[in-house]
C-alpha cells in the first residue's frame, strides 16, 4: 500500500514539474511584454520553440465566369469574318470552364453558323472528322474558306483610299487601324496616309500642334482638334438665330413691322377669285388684288409695297387678273 501511494506521488511531483516547464515560458513572455522591453521580447520568441502548424488544406474556389452576349451569326460573308473570329475567340477566352477542351470550341463556333459557313461545317459534322477536335488545324481551314487570301494587298489598297469624310475621326481612325495591321509600312508612312484622308478643316487646326512623332499621337491629335471644331459648331447653330432676330429688331422700323404683317396677312387672305366675284368687283369698280375701289390690280397700292418688302422685281404684266403673282 505504501509503495503504491509513493509511486502515485512520484507521478504527481512529474506533472505538476511538467506543466510549470509548459507554464514558464508563457508567463515570461507576459511578463516581459507587460515591461515593454522590445529587445527581451525578441530573445524571448527566440527562445522559445516553435511548432508548425500542420497545412490547411484549401478547396479550390469555383469563379463564376462572366456572361457574355454572343457574336452574330455568321453567314459566310467574307468582310465579316474576321470581327466574328475576334468575337468568338474573345467568348472562349472569358469562359473557360464552359469551353474546357477544343473540341468543344469547335463545335460553339459551329452553334453560330448559318448560311453556306453552316453548310461547310456540317459536311465536317457528319463525316465526324478529326479536324473538329483540333481548334487550330480547324481556324485554319476556316480562314483558307472565308478569310482574306490576300490580306496585305487589299488593305493597302483600301487604306489608299479611305477618307474621313463626314465622319468623325474616332470612326475614322478605328478603321485605318484595323487595315493597318494587315501592311507593313513604318510609323512615318501610316501617319502621312492617315493626316492625307482628314477633313481639310481638321488638317487645317492641326497646323497649330507639333508634327506627330506615331501614328497614336497623329490619331490623338486629330480627335481632339475634331472635338473642338464639333463645340465651336454647335455653339454656332445654337448662336445664329439670336444673332439674326437680334439684327432684324434693330434696323427694323415700326412702318417696316406693319408693312410685313400686312404682307403676311395678304398671303393668306388673297385667294383665287371665283368667276362671280370677278364680275362684281368689274361691276363696282373695284381693285381684281385688294378689292377696294379708286384703283385696279395693275396699279394696286399694296400689292407694291408687298413686292417691294419680298424684294423680288416683279413685272405688272405679271399679275393676273385675281392678283395670282408670277416671280421671275
């Protein structure tokens, strides 16, 4: 009995040993933080050591992929085939996990056919050719089809010839940039051939800037001299019918304002006479144009002064006999 109650306190005093040795270190560094002293509290991390902690192991986290609208349908038209290749390849690249492998981008871009390209892909579809499993030997047999066999010659001519007309630059400029990735002409040829199809008012406000070192900075150039003749003619437009009105009130006179509300009055109330009318106003004596008496048609008071405001020479042979004008 006695020598199992001193073995039970053996292993007490090894416990109680074994946690002041567990307790030590942790009440040293409090102590240590508690006065502050930064030196003693790294010898005392130092000191003590470490354990790794055993590696979290993480699931991979699924991204949603972003939604998209899908290209136009492309029917076989040749211009259109190279922003529908553009297009599709940029969809496959945003949605990766949908498009996984290249027989599945294969067969998206075989979804948005129609027309003689639907046709063309269908004999490869029922043949089960191996080209369908093979996104690169199958873009090329696509572009032998549809693309341009000679890219470099025709956009050299088209950009020979392309304007900016009236058109803004920005439309421009997007154009002559997609032609003049097909030629190989340096920075100094592009900007010649580029400042040569701007509008002659644009090329004229260029004057005023430094000569353009790239085609970027001629194209920057261009836009912004672009945007400023658009504001200086919309200010214009808004401008113009104030400047008039307001030109037209000071020289205008009060015998001038009643004169020109008679002759509006008189364009509306001057008519075609009927045959009954004519004999009457024959009969009473009065004028075929005003119907009022003392005078005829040819020598119509108000019929002068409405000439004469309208500003158009006007023959007395001219006026018929119900007051119908003939302009020259």
């Amino acid at each position: 009995m006695k020598s199992a109650m001193a073995q039970m306190q053996e292993q007490l005093r090894e416990l109680m040993l074994a946690m002041h040795q567990f307790n030590s270190p942790i009440q040293e560094r409090t102590r240590i933080a508690e006065s502050g002293d930064i030196e003693m509290i790294g010898a005392a991390s130092t000191s003590t050591p470490h354990h790794d902690p055993s590696p979290i192991v993480q699931n991979p986290v699924s991204i949603r992929e972003p939604r998209i609208a899908l290209p136009e349908k492309f029917d076989g038209t040749r211009s259109k085939f190279r922003g529908f290749i553009n297009q599709v390849q940029l969809a496959i690249e945003l949605q990766p996990q949908s498009y996984p492998t290249p027989g599945s981008q294969v067969r998206f871009i075989g979804t948005l056919l129609s027309g003689s390209a639907l046709s063309w892909f269908s004999s490869f579809l029922e043949q089960r050719n191996p080209i369908l499993d093979n996104l690169e030997a199958f873009l090329a047999e696509f572009r032998s089809m549809y693309g341009e066999h000679d890219a470099t010659r025709v956009a050299t001519n088209k950009i020979r010839v392309l304007r900016q007309g009236n058109r803004s630059v920005t439309m421009y400029a997007s154009q002559f940039r997609q032609l003049a990735i097909d030629i190989k002409w340096d920075d100094a040829a592009l900007i010649s051939q580029f400042l040569y199809g701007l509008q002659y008012e644009v090329k004229k406000l260029m004057l005023n800037l430094p000569d353009p070192q790239t085609l970027s900075q001629a194209i920057d150039f261009a836009v912004k001299c672009d945007n400023r003749l658009f504001e200086f003619r919309s200010e214009n437009r808004t401008r113009e019918p104030q400047r008039y009105y307001s030109m037209a009130t000071s020289t205008s006179s009060p015998n001038v304002h009643s004169e020109v509300e008679d002759m509006q009055i008189d364009a509306v109330r001057f008519k075609p006479l009927t045959e009954q009318e004519k004999i009457r106003r024959r009969q009473e004596g009065l004028c075929l144009y005003c119907g009022e008496p003392k005078h005829t048609a040819q020598h119509c008071p108000k019929k002068r002064r409405n000439y004469k405001m309208r500003g158009t020479a006007i023959k007395e042979d001219n006026v018929s006999e119900n007051g119908s004008i003939q302009l020259q």
